[in-house]
C-alpha cells in the first residue's frame, strides 16, 4: 500500500514547491515522483488483470502519462522564466487521478443495495 502513496506524496510536496517559489526543487521532485507512478501503475494494471478492480490501475496509469507530460513541459521551459501552466495543471490533475479511487471507496455505501426478492413458490394441486 505504501507503494501507491509514494508517488501522490512527492507530488503533492512538487506542487508545494511550486507554490512556494521553489520552481528548480518542484522540477527535481516531479523527476523523483515518475518511478513511484511506474510502479504504481504497474500494481494497479496487474490488479486489474487479476480481477481485483480496474479503476486504479487506469487512474495510475493516467497520473503516470500527466506527470511525464508535466516533467516533460518543465524540462522545455525557458530557463530563469515563469513555469508553464500545463506543467502546474498536470501535475494538480495527477494528483486528481490519484484521489478518484479514495472518492469511489468513499462514496461506495452510498450505491444501492439489491436485494433479492423471493420467488413465488408453484403452488401444489
């Protein structure tokens, strides 16, 4: 379970810094987060195929593909300027990604509940 909180954890801290200024730490950290989304794309895809829920293994594997794009935008920044919004906003919706399967598990009581209904029994003639 650590597995997965690793990469929204150095996420959140490169977001942090990007608030605070610290532009050239939240580049580094968005570096840092890449091989913690691999991996847990990796578990939520082979989860998915072992039938245990799909839904994290896609907004893993979706968070992996935002935070490439985000590193890859602030890789291509012009040194010394503003960072991209795209960068920013990648790496926030990343962070969404992750947050969807917390919602969905929150949420999940409030699905309805079927109940079986009986069924008539042939009456004997």
């Amino acid at each position: 379970m650590s597995s997965r909180l690793l990469a929204p954890g150095i996420a959140l801290a490169a977001v942090a810094a990007d608030a605070t200024g610290i532009h050239g730490l939240a580049f580094w950290l968005v570096l840092l987060a890449l091989p913690a989304a691999a991996a847990a794309a990796f578990v939520g895809v082979s989860d998915a195929l072992a039938g245990e829920g799909a839904i994290r293994g896609l907004t893993a594997s979706l968070a992996l593909v935002l935070l490439v794009l985000g590193s890859a935008v602030r890789e291509n920044a012009p040194r010394g300027g503003h960072v991209p919004a795209l960068a920013v906003s990648s790496v926030v919706m990343a962070l969404l990604c992750y947050g969807i399967p917390g919602l969905l598990w929150v949420l999940e009581p409030l699905r309805s509940v079927r109940t079986a209904r009986p069924t008539p029994r042939a009456s004997r003639a």
